[in-house]
C-alpha cells in the first residue's frame, strides 16, 4: 500500500514537473530496478543475458528522453519524482513477491 501511494504520488509530480513522455519512460525503468532488487534480496544470479538487457533499457530510455543528443530538458526535482515513480513501482512487485512467499492470496495482495 504505501509503495502503491508513493508511486502514484511520484507519478504525478514527475508528470507536472517533466512532460507525460519523459515520466512514462522513467516510468519503464522499474523492471530494471526490479531485476536489480531480485538480485540483492532473492539472491538471484546476474548473468550476461540480463546485463545486456539492463544496459538496452537504459540506453533506450535515454534515447527516448534526449539524453544522449542534448536536448533533455529535466530538472533535478523532475527525474528524482521520476525515479521515485519507478522505485515505488518496483517495490511494489518486490514487496508482492515476499507476501507470496509468505502465504498471502493474490487477490490479498492485489
């Protein structure tokens, strides 16, 4: 619950204080940060195939957003609530996984 209200309020912050665009991209970083968290909590393996697939993501979300040519327009403020937004989504998936694991029903969780 209180992941689900952090990412909804990063959001919405990030969407006032970048464009739609920009914190729908940020947004799709939360696999990544998923991919990562597994990684250091569930002890999952780190292999070439999912290196490769977090250097593409991040490559293409900075293409989509203008990183690399320059013309990104984002404030300090504007990629925190950006990142906040894919944080709190990805601890979303992250804290349902420990919830399973404990028992819980997923209509509980959902």
């Amino acid at each position: 619950m209180v992941s689900f209200t952090f990412f909804s309020w990063c959001y919405m912050k990030a969407i006032n204080l970048t464009s739609v665009g920009i914190a729908a991209v940020m947004l799709y970083t939360a696999p990544t940060l998923v991919m990562l968290l597994s990684i250091v909590l569930f002890h999952e393996r780190m292999t070439r195939r999912k290196a490769l697939v977090l250097l593409m993501t991040l490559c293409g979300c900075g293409m989509i957003t203008g990183l690399f040519n320059g013309k990104l327009m984002l404030s300090p403020m504007g990629l925190l609530a950006s990142l906040g937004s894919g944080i709190g989504y990805a601890l979303y998936s992250i804290f349902g996984t420990f919830a399973l694991r404990r028992g819980y029903q997923s209509l509980t969780i959902s």
